[in-house]
C-alpha cells in the first residue's frame, strides 16, 4: 500500500540517510513537500530497515531494543494528524496505518479521502480501512473498481486478500461481485468469478445458482471456464461433478457438447463419469464425437475401454474428421502398444482421405515410433503418395530421426504446421 502510494505521488526518500534530529526539524518545515517527505520516510523506515535476530542476541546478553518510532518523534507525528494542509494530513494519516499507531483521527482523515480524495489516496484509504476491518459500501466499492479498472495481477492479488477479510464481517463484498456477474463486458465476468474464487466465506444459493447459470450458458468459453473453476474452487465440486454427469447421460447435443468441454478444461474424470462418456463416442452426433476425442486427448486417458472407442472411431466412423481426432487423441494419450502402431500404419497406407493420412503421420513422430517396419511402411507410402502435401509429411517422417533432429531442430514444429 505504502509503496503504491508513494509511486503515485512521486516520492523517493532515502531513510538510511536520515537523522532523528533532521526529522525532527523537518515535521515541523514551513515548506508542506519537506513534512510530505519526512512522514514518508518514518513510514518507510519502520518497513523497511533489517531486524535484528533477537532471540540469536538475546543468548549472548547483547539483544538491542530500538523502537520502530522515537519516542523524540511521536508526538511531531501526531500533530501533522492537524496540519492545515491535505497533503500532509494525508501522508500523517499513511504514517500512522504503516507504523501501527492508527487513531481516530488517522481513520478520519482516510474516510474523507476515500470519499474526496484523488485516485492514489482513495486507494491508500480503501486498503487501510479494510486492514482495519471497515466494511462499509464507500471501502468495498473502491476495493473492487480498483481491481476491474486496473486488471492487472498485483492488484487483484490485493484486492482478494482484501475482499476475503472483509467478507468475513459482511455479505456486501457478495452482493457487488455478484452484480458483476451480469456485467455486459466478458472480462468483467471472468474477474469476477476469479476474485469470488479466491474469498472464503458463506455463499448464497443464488450465487450458486448465478455461477452455475454462467458456467453452462454463457456465450464465451472462458466465462464458463471461469465459473466451473469458482465453483469447484468454493468447494462446490460435488454439484459440477454432478450436473456434468446429467449433461452427459440425459442432455442433448450441445449440453454433451459444453460437458465434454469443461470435463477436458477441469482434467475430471471419474468412474460415474466414464459410462456417460464412453457413450458420446458413439454418439449420433459429429460435434459430440468430435468433442469426446478432444476430451479423451487433454486428459491423456490411458483406460482400456477409451482407448478401445479411439480404435474403433479411427477405423470406422464416417466423417473422416472424426477419424482424423480420434488418431490424435491417441497421439496425445501416448500409450504405445503393437494395436496402435498396425492402426497408424494401416491408415497411412490405406485411408483414402488426406487428412487421416496426415494425422497418422504427426501420431507416429509424437510417439516416436522409428523402428525399420515403420521406416519401410512411410516409405512405400511416399512412392504411391499423389498428394504433394502429405509426400512432405511423410518425407518428415520417413528420414532418420537422429539426423533429421540434428539437421532441422525445429522439426516438430514443421510438422505441427501441416495441420
């Protein structure tokens, strides 16, 4: 907070250089910048000067004891609490927050600022009321539009250790992030569910039932994302487990769709998910298929019965799309048996579309597969190749890996660009 609020004004004093009686004579300058400057470098002196290991002295009888302030110096502090100028009275207000010996006079002082004061002084204020545990709506509406106008991670960081302590004391710190929620700006929503994340305390059911309405059906993906984390964040997994089991056993196209999505986003997998999900494999829908083989890759699930669905979507589904995802989904899972490399292979020489051919081809440099029959396969494959785009895929392929990697270190990005 100090740190910030000196930034902001500009303030850069040297309290190594310092003197008590040079403080002294400064608390007490006609010129307001030269009391500004003095209160600061009390404030900053009391943070930043090295402490001593007492309890290491205090065995060898030589434990110093300096206080944090002079004695000589307090009551100079006190009196800048009335100064007729703002400024100082507002950097005697920091001082005295920064150095513990906050007052009522102090909290008033930060009151009126938070209210009438610039931007670094009602942010000054807003921190140093909510240490003091103010939850009033003045503190907790500065706190948060600091934080959305900001967005930047050293201010929400502090703004969330704010918010939880004042949570603590009141329900308002839920009430204005839930209006958040509804905001019109996507990024908005986002830091909402991050911030409500991250503060502990009783959550209402319609704030249970805001998040959850935002983690299905809002129209940007990482609002949902957002939300489904806050959620299971708010230890409030065991409801988005299950409502992704329902979406996935009794939904329809798109909520499989969105459940598929979130499971690979959130890494969750269970035994009461895996029958649901299996079943999308076979599903009737393209989008569902396809969403089930992207899942089955971010998890790098190696469970029999999914790597069985793979096999058979790469031999025999339809849409030779899906036939292609289900080859990479296999590529990503990395588990490598004698059935996939037949598979990869067969596709590469006998799939008739382009594009499984070429997916079979990045499959087998992801996994490394390099022996001799691989070596002869790929290259009896390139003789008969027509299409010039997958030669060059296969070309990659076909030459020795170790002096391929030697000759072109960026091999594997060549490869991903084929895609």
């Amino acid at each position: 907070m100090l740190e910030q609020w000196k930034n902001a004004w500009k303030l850069t004093p040297r309290w190594q250089n310092a003197t008590i009686e040079g403080l002294m004579r400064a608390l007490t300058d006609i010129h307001e910048v030269i009391r500004v400057t003095a209160l600061i470098t009390c404030a900053t002196a009391v943070l930043e000067r090295p402490r001593l290991d007492i309890v290491g002295l205090r065995g060898i009888g030589k434990a110093p004891v300096i206080q944090d302030v002079p004695v000589e110096l307090q009551p100079l502090l006190r009196k800048t609490l009335r100064d007729e100028n703002a400024h100082v009275r507002m950097a005697a207000a920091v001082c005295h927050y920064t150095i513990g010996m906050c007052n009522d006079e102090a909290q008033m002082i930060m009151k009126e600022a938070l209210v009438h004061g610039n931007s670094a002084d009602s942010w000054a204020a807003a921190q140093c009321l909510a240490l003091e545990g103010i939850a009033t709506f003045p503190v907790v509406k500065k706190i948060l539009s600091q934080m959305f106008d900001k967005n930047d991670g050293t201010t929400e960081e502090q703004a969330c250790l704010l918010l939880t302590q004042l949570s603590e004391r009141s329900s308002l710190v839920y009430s204005l992030l839930a209006a958040k929620l509804n905001s019109c700006q996507w990024k908005d929503r986002i830091l909402a569910c991050r911030a409500l994340s991250r503060i502990r305390g009783y959550v209402s059911q319609d704030l249970k039932n805001k998040l959850a309405q935002l983690m299905w059906n809002d129209w940007n993906l990482e609002v949902r994302q957002a939300a489904a984390l806050a959620l299971g964040q708010m230890k409030l997994g065991k409801e988005v487990h299950d409502q992704l089991r329902v979406k996935l056993n009794r939904g329809d196209c798109r909520m499989k769709v969105e459940a598929l999505s979130l499971i690979g986003w959130l890494r969750l997998m269970t035994a009461k998910l895996l029958p649901g999900f299996l079943r999308c494999f076979s599903n009737d829908f393209v989008a569902v298929r396809r969403e089930a083989c992207l899942t089955a890759g971010a998890l790098r699930i190696k469970d029999e019965m999914v790597l069985t669905c793979l096999f058979k979507m790469m031999q025999t589904d339809p849409h030779w799309k899906i036939k292609a995802f289900a080859i990479r989904a296999l590529g990503q899972i990395g588990h490598v048996t004698p059935q996939l490399k037949h598979h990869l292979l067969w596709a590469v020489h006998h799939e008739e579309e382009p594009g499984v051919r070429r997916e079979a081809c990045r499959s087998i440099v992801t996994l490394q597969l390099q022996d001799e029959s691989v070596q002869a396969i790929l290259l009896e494959r390139l003789i008969l190749e027509p299409n010039e785009m997958e030669k060059l895929s296969i070309k990659l392929c076909s030459v020795l890996w170790k002096t391929f990697e030697d000759s072109c270190p960026n091999w594997k990005l060549t490869i991903t660009s084929l895609s």
